[in-house]
C-alpha cells in the first residue's frame, strides 16, 4: 500500500474519531480508506479493493448511496428550467436577495440543483461588490 498523508478540520477528525469511538470503524485510517473508495465507486468507474467493503457499507449506509440520493427527484426538468429563468430574471433586476429566497423556496439547499442556481447568481453579486 501507499502511504498518503492528508490534512483534516479538526471538527471532521472529531466526528471520524467518534465514529472509531461507536465501533463503526476500528480505526480512522480504516475511515477514511473507507470514505475514497466509497467516493470513487460512486463517481467514477471503479471497484472498491478495500477487504470487507460492501459489508461496512452495508453497516454504515444502509440501503442508500450519495449520489442516487442526490440525483432522485420526482420533478419534471421544464419546472427546474422556469425556476431557473426566475433567478436569473431576478438577479438581472438586482434583486438577489428575492432570487436566493426563491431558490430556497424552490429547492431544498442539500439539493445539487440549489448550488446550480446558486452559481447563477455569482457573476450579479461581483457586480453588486463591484459598485461598492
């Protein structure tokens, strides 16, 4: 194996810790190999080389994943395209403050088409800062 050394918040080796704590790991170097092969099986084509892998998944993220999670929804792509039309028209007329309202009326923020409409609004609020 490979020897990688990456640096975390301490809030995030806190939560790693408590989890090792709870017994769900049995260390945080079992933790984090854990957390890059679970991502790299869920972006990309790859298959986890980690013993025991699909019985820890299995035990800590029972019968879900991320990214199916993220992406599901029941909502046809016209409305997210009108909403999407809405911000914009929103932010064009300097009202980003009714925009963010309305997205977060719109959308959830653990929703990926949040951010999106999130990112629509940047380019307004570097005009915003600029007249400042």
């Amino acid at each position: 194996m490979v020897k990688s050394t990456v640096r975390f918040s301490e809030t995030v080796m806190d939560r790693v810790e408590e989890m090792v704590s709870e017994e769900s790991f049995s260390s945080k170097s079992e933790f984090q190999r854990f957390a890059v092969e679970l991502v790299l099986s869920e972006v990309a084509d790859y298959e986890p080389e980690m013993l025991d892998f699909d019985e820890l998944r299995e035990q800590v993220l029972p019968s879900t994943t991320l990214i199916s999670e993220a992406e599901g929804t029941t909502e046809a792509d016209d409305q997210f395209y009108q909403t999407a039309a809405r911000v914009r028209q929103f932010a064009i007329r300097g009202e980003l403050d009714t925009a963010e309202e309305y997205i977060d009326t719109n959308y959830p923020s653990t929703d990926p088409r949040c951010m999106l409409l999130d990112e629509l609004l940047d380019p307004y609020r570097d005009d915003e800062s600029d007249d400042e």
